[in-house]
C-alpha cells in the first residue's frame, strides 16, 4: 500500500473512503455473497425435493406430464449440484 506525505493511504485518499467506509463496503459485498450462496442453496433444495416427488409419481401422473418411468428415474437420480441453468421460473 502506499501512502502520502501525510502518512494517509493513497487508495484511500483516491477513493475519496474512510478507513470506516472501507470497512462497511466490504461487509455488504460479503453479505450479499452469503446471501447468494443462501439462495442458490435454497435452490437446489427445491430442484432436489421436486425430483424426490418425481421419483414418487405413478405411470398414470407421470404420463400426464409427458415423462416415462425412465425419465423420471433419470432424473430423479442427478446429484444435488446438477441443477438446470435455466428453467424458466
């Protein structure tokens, strides 16, 4: 880090931040990472219960839905971190 003739940080002096600013800027970048790694949990949670109920349907419920057995055990199936990019929720 480098510092002016005052012994101030020259990032600090450039950014215009005090060292409090700073230190609440990143708190709420790591807050919002938390956060989004919360979600994204959440996420798969659904994604995971939904292929348990999946596994669960008959032949009729499942042909309603337009899947066979086989998809459905195929899916059913994919790991906890296989999660669809986009499902258009």
């Amino acid at each position: 880090m480098k510092f002016d003739s005052n012994g101030k940080s020259v990032l600090l002096h450039n950014l215009g931040l005090s060292p409090l600013e700073l230190v609440l800027a990143s708190v709420l970048r790591v807050k919002a990472y938390v956060y989004g790694c919360f979600e994204r949990y959440l996420y798969r949670c659904a994604i995971s219960n939904e292929r348990k109920v999946l596994a669960n349907l008959t032949d009729k419920e499942l042909k309603d839905i337009g899947i066979d057995r086989v998809q459905a055990i195929h899916e059913s199936q994919r790991q906890f971190s296989d999660v669809p990019i986009n499902r258009g929720d």
